[in-house]
C-alpha cells in the first residue's frame, strides 16, 4: 500500500471558478492545489493523488447516482492507499458524508470530507486549511470511519449538519462531540472514536425517488400529501415531528395517510425537529399514535444520516421487517440506542 492519499473532487466551492452567473465547478483542481498549498506547507503533508468525478457539481444537484458513483471510486482503490479526502461542495457535503459511513461500515482508514466557503482560486480562502487538515487527519491509523472537516473541527460524518451559510465554520454536530479540533496542533479524542468493526462494504446503484421527507408545521395539508406519498417509486418516508418525536396526531387526514403506509409496507422513519437531546416517542399520546403504526423512532440522528440510512435501508437484502430493524439500531455511530 502506498503511503499516500487519495483525493476524490466531486466539484463545491472550493474548485469552483467566477462566471457571469456566479461560481461554477471547475475541472482541473491539481495545479491550483500544488500552487496553493505553498512549499513549506506541502513538505509536511502527505503525497496525493488526485482524481475527479466524472461529471463535477455544484453539490445543491447532488443525487443518489452521486454517492453511487464515489463510492465506486472508492472502492475501486481502496487497497492503493492510507486514506481517502473527498472534496466537496457544502450544500449537501453532510449527506454524503452520512451516506459513505453506511457504505463503508467497518472502514479500516479514515475518509475526511471537506471543501470549504471560498474558492482556492479567490483571496482569502478557507480551503488550503481545511484541505490541508484534512489531508493530515487522513494519515491517522487510529481513525478508521468517516469524518466531516471544516472549519477547525473534526466531526463524525454521519452526526454532521451545515450550520452557518456563510461562516468559515459551517458545520458542528450539535448532538454529538466534535472528534477532533485543529489550532496550533490537530488534535483527536480518541475516546471517541468508533471501533474498529469486520468490513461491510455495500455500494448499491442508488437511485432518486424512493424517499420522501416531511417536516410536521401547524397546517400542514395532510389530503394534500396523499399524492406524495403514494407517488409511484416512493417506498420510505422520513417525518420529522415536534421535539420527542409528536406528531399532530390530531390531524386526521395525516394520521390516515400513515396508517396506509404502514398498511402498504413503506418504511417511515420518524426524526425531531430539535437538534439536541434524544426522542421518547410515545411520551405524549401522540407519539404513543406512531408506535401503535409501527413507525420507526430515529431517536437523536439528523436529518442528512436519516436520509441515508433509509436509502441504504432499501437496498440491503433485508425484508421489510429487518430493515426496520437496522434503521432502529446504531450501526457506525449515527444514532444512540
Ligand atoms: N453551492 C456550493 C456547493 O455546495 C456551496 C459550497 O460548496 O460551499 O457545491
């Protein structure tokens, strides 16, 4: 195995390139990168290889095929070396980073996705730091799962949100402690840190459609979700209700429409709203509703590993009732009991 690692761009901020309308991704990246990450700086990093997806994008046009397809690059060359920085754009960079954790179950090396909120190419970019962070944390032998970079912390991918459209330290893990923090020194609480588990690699042609989500608001529509819910391809939901996991259960119409899809066997995974603390669905006799329907408490997991996990869900060859099984069990730190 080489000692080097392997960076996948896949487009974001940090190699995009001014145009009339505004940033757009840009191929490329290498020379901007060598010229970037000066001489001092490069003789303390590791040596890289650098390869792109196939078709870079801004990472608010992310879709399933996309994990599908780096996964697969991965994958590829996942013996070739010590460990792997995916380059990507903020917007959607904590969904990708939950959805490589339950790709890579039982990783043997880190894979550190960052990107950052100014281009290389512009003055004042945060990107030579987080890519340089990143590349240095993904030599770390100890470090065998998927983490999130920016911005000075080190958090565990699948616990990640964007938190600040426009600061340099966009992301946090309010629900969990960052893994690591960078000033003078990186430093990683190992204490944290998953163990290492047998590799259960699984990389499945993920496709759009299958999963809908649904925040719960005062007056939401609930006759006028039927269509969604019914839509053809659609096979999951993902609700998110109020603080320990209540719907408004008396809103008849919505309440209905989650029978029928405990009725017709589509999985419905039910998130907080809160970005802190853990769910107690059935608490309330609201909650106590979802239970009775069989609908899956998500307990403290975001909405980004909720969205993935239920995509991996339908493609594991599990029947419906283990799915619900492994969505209601932490499978790489995504979730408490
Ligand atoms: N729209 C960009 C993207 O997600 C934003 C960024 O990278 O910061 O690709």
């Amino acid at each position: 195995m080489s000692k080097k690692v392997l960076i996948i761009y896949t487009g974001g901020t940090i190699g995009m390139e001014p145009s009339d309308k505004g940033y757009v991704p840009s191929t490329g990246l290498q020379p901007l990168l060598e010229q970037q990450l000066s001489h001092s700086t490069r003789s303390t990093l590791p040596e890289y290889d650098l390869i792109e997806l196939s078709c870079l994008i801004d990472s608010s046009n992310l879709q399933p095929r996309h994990w599908t397809e780096i996964g697969q690059l991965l994958l590829a060359r996942w013996d070739d070396y010590q460990g792997f920085v995916v380059l990507h754009g903020t917007d959607t960079m904590a969904y990708t980073a939950s959805m490589l954790s339950f790709m890579f179950l039982g990783c043997d090396k880190p894979i550190i996705v960052t990107g950052s909120q100014i281009p290389l190419s512009q003055a004042r970019s945060d990107g030579v730091e987080n890519l340089a962070s990143a590349l240095a944390f993904a030599c770390y032998n100890n470090l065998h799962e998927v983490c999130l970079y920016f911005g000075g912390r080190l958090l565990r991918g699948n616990r990640a949100s964007k938190v600040a459209s426009d600061g340099f330290t966009a992301f946090d893990s309010p629900n969990y402690p960052w893994l690591g923090d960078v000033g003078i020194h990186l430093r990683l609480n190992s204490a944290l840190l998953l163990p290492q588990t047998p590799f259960d690699f699984r990389v499945p042609e993920f496709e759009s459609g299958k999963v809908l989500v649904l925040p719960a608001y005062p007056g939401m529509p609930g006759a006028a979700l039927r269509p969604l819910v019914q839509a053809a391809g659609v096979e999951a939901l993902v609700l998110q209700s109020y603080g320990v996991g209540n719907p408004p259960d008396a809103d008849t119409e919505f309440m209905a429409l989650l029978q029928d899809m405990a009725d017709g066997n589509q999985l419905v995974l039910n998130i907080s709203h809160c970005h802190t603390g853990h769910m107690a669905q059935g608490a309330y006799a609201s909650g106590s509703a979802l239970n009775d329907l069989g609908v899956i408490s998500g307990n403290d997991m975001t909405l980004e590993a909720a969205i993935a996990k239920v995509n991996m869900a339908l493609h594991l060859p599990l029947n419906r009732e283990q799915q619900r099984n492994w969505l209601a069990t932490p499978v790489c730190g995504e979730r408490s009991e």
